[in-house]
C-alpha cells in the first residue's frame, strides 16, 4: 500500500509539472503574439522625435504651429515625439543637447535666435541624429543639417515694404515695432523695412522691439503720441504687436486704416487681423504660413527609406493681403 500510495504522489506530482510548464509556454505565447500584433497594427516601427519650438503663447501664428506639430507626430501616426517651448536660445540649445543624448532619431527644431547653433548641430551628426529646421532658418552650414521647411522671413518684409512704397504717402514716418532680436522672423521683416526707408528716405521715428508682446507695443506707441512726434505708419512684425499699437491710437482717438491717419501693417494672417483688414480698420497683413507637419512627416518619411529629398530647402508658399482688395474668402481660407 505505501509504494502504491507512493507511486499515485509522484504521478500527481509530474502532473501537476506538466500542466505548470504547459501554462507558462501558453502564458509566453500570449505575450509574444500580443508584441507582434502591436507591432503589426502600429505598421512600423516608432520614431524618437524631438521637437524644439518657441511658446506657444508667442502668438496666434506660433498656437497654429503647435496644433499642427502635435496633430501630426503621435503614437498613432508611428512618432514617439517629446515637444520643448521657449523663446529663449540658450535654454532651446540646452534642451537640443540632452535630446541628442537621449537618443532622438530626428531633431526637429523651430530656433528662437538664429546664431550658436554650430555645436549642436555637430553633436547631432557625431551622435547619427538627423536634423530638420522648420519654421526658421539659421546660421549654419547646410551640411550640418537634413532640409528646412521655412517661410522666406525676408520676403515677407519685402512684400510689405514694397506695398507700402506703392501707396505713395506723402511722407512716411513710422513707427516700427520689432519681434524678438535675432529671430529669423525680426532679421528679415526688419531688414526690409530698412532697406526702403534708407533707399526712399522714410523717417523712422521709432525702432524698438516688443518681443512678440501685445502689451508692450501698446506702451512704444503710446510713448510716441506722449512725445508729441509725428507719425503716419505703423509698421508691427506680428498681429498681436499691430493689435496693441491700435490700441493706443484708438485710446488717443486717433483714426486708422484705409484713407485714415495711420497705414497699419501686421504679419502672420490670424482670422481676426483679417477682419480688421476686410473692415477697412487695418491696412496690410502678410502672410506667415504655419502648417508645416505635413512637409516635416514627409521629408521623415523619405529619409527612412533611404530615398534622396527632392529639395533641401522647402519654402512654404505665402501672400500679402491688402484692405482694398481682401474678401470674406480670402479671411476664411487663409485665417489661422
């Protein structure tokens, strides 16, 4: 009885074992088919990407950018993307370094200052991370980096510019409201504005930056009306820096827009400045294009098939809109 007893134990015991071991292959099966159905479903492999952009809060243009950025590189579209805000070069160059070192595949990066980004650029070839500008250009060698897809700032000034030749003022006094100093944005709309004055003889009464700042325009041109100066022209390298330069004539009851006191010029084509335009309140607004994702995915795209761009710098098509010519059309489908 006892080896019998012995020997229904241990059959139990191998049983118990068998079933034990069949569990674990099955629980390691499971485990494999789930990885390879969601590396099925996902179709691809996941991107690293990192993504330097200036605030969101800059302006309605920047808002715009964001949106189309984070729409575009999701988990969902194969991206696995880390996004980093500032206005600030310094801070921007110290986040591109510890993105590079983290191991992104792709460094993505909109610069808020367009020198002292030789270094990391270099860091990035060393470390194999492709890198694609968007937005901006920079100070840099082209081989230093993959492609660009930008807005051509100094065209952008000089559509302006040269409209405002066109309206043959009398005289031109103006005051220029900057954006923040040594963004491509500020390098180009001012270079142009500058160039027609000293060419034309326009007299600029003021030159100062506002850093993109609704605020602060409000406070240069009210700083004008305090001094007493004279002024016809209101030359402001955004909207939201034209929006608060109208402020302060509207609060000094000066008038403004088309066959008013002051031609008034903004840059970036938000909806309501559009209006402003097609309510004959505003004069000129250029255009500043800020859906770039699609053209960021599509460079990636190539650049992961091994396949050769077909441009190394891709300009993002852009118009001015003038108040005597604006329609509703023209508000609805170019209004950001």
């Amino acid at each position: 009885m006892r080896k019998f007893g012995k020997r229904i134990i241990a059959a139990a015991l191998a049983g118990a074992m068998a079933i034990s071991m069949m569990a674990c292959g099955s629980s390691s099966s499971s485990s494999s088919s789930s990885a390879a159905d969601s590396s099925s479903s996902s179709g691809s492999k996941t991107i690293k990407v990192g993504i330097i952009n200036n605030d969101p809060s800059e302006s309605g243009y920047r808002t715009a950018n964001v949106n189309d950025l984070k729409a575009k590189f999701t988990k969902e579209n194969g991206y696995d993307a880390t996004f980093y805000y500032s206005l600030k070069n310094e801070d921007q160059i110290t986040q591109a370094e510890k993105m590079i070192t983290d191991g992104v595949q792709y460094l993505l990066l909109s610069a808020a200052g367009t020198s002292g980004w030789d270094g990391v650029l270099k860091q990035a070839q060393k470390a194999g991370t492709k890198v694609i500008l968007f937005d901006r250009t920079i100070d840099a060698s082209e081989d230093l980096y993959e492609a660009s897809v930008v807005s051509d700032m100094a065209k952008e000034g000089e559509m302006a510019a040269s409209w405002l030749k066109n309206q043959n003022l009398g005289e031109y006094n103006i005051i220029h409201i900057q954006g923040v100093m040594g963004s491509a944005a500020q390098v180009g709309r001012s270079g142009a504005v500058d160039q027609y004055a000293k060419d034309n003889g326009w007299n600029i009464v003021i030159q100062q930056t506002a850093n993109w700042d609704e605020a602060t325009a409000t406070q240069i041109v009210q700083s004008v009306i305090d001094s007493k100066k004279s002024f016809n022209v209101i030359y402001a390298e955004n909207d939201g820096m034209a929006k608060g330069a109208v402020a302060a004539l509207d609060k000094a009851n000066i008038s403004h827009g088309v066959d008013k006191d002051v031609v008034v010029i903004g840059f970036d084509c938000n909806k309501w400045a559009l209006e402003e335009l097609l309510n004959k309140n505003w004069n000129y607004d250029g255009q500043c294009n800020p859906f770039q994702a699609d053209a960021l995915d599509e460079i990636i795209k190539k650049l992961e098939k091994g396949e050769k761009l077909d441009q190394k710098i891709v300009i993002m098509e852009e118009k001015g809109f003038d108040a005597a010519t604006i329609t509703q059309e023209d508000v609805d489908k170019y209004g950001i």
